[in-house]
C-alpha cells in the first residue's frame, strides 16, 4: 500500500478532488500555505493499492499546472 501526498495550488486542487472521486479513489484535502509568498495551497492525501499509484499520478498530472507529489510505503493500515 501507498500513501500519495500531492501539494498543489488550491485552483487545481478542486479540480483533481473531482477527478479522484469520479474514479472511485477517496482522497482527504487539507488547506495549507507555505513559500514565499504563502499563497494558498492544499494538500490532497490519498492511499492506494501499489498496482493503483500510477493511475493517481497520471490524474494529478493531468489535472495540475504544478504540483509537488511525494509516494511513500505503509507498513500497515487499518480501517477501524
């Protein structure tokens, strides 16, 4: 299993929330800022099976202008 982080503007972020929902993936968004300017940005947090990061990737990338997306392994889940 895979966590997706993918920070990105918030103009994009409504956008690929869409898009990540009408492919059945379920994604959590977090408004964040941060650089120079502290414009606002969302983080979007998704968590796939390892044959499904791909299809997460391709949607991100082509849905946003710019976008910073980090991939990161789960030792474990649970749905409580």
């Amino acid at each position: 299993m895979k966590l997706i982080l993918c920070i990105l503007r918030e103009e994009d972020a409504n956008r690929l929330i869409d898009r990540l929902v009408d492919a059945e993936f379920r994604a959590t968004r977090i408004p964040t800022s941060g650089g120079f300017l502290k414009r606002g940005n969302s983080t979007i947090v998704v968590g796939v099976e390892d044959h499904l990061v791909e299809s997460v990737l391709t949607l991100t990338r082509d849905t946003a202008t710019h976008a910073n997306v980090y991939v990161l392994d789960v030792a474990r889940h649970e749905r409580l």
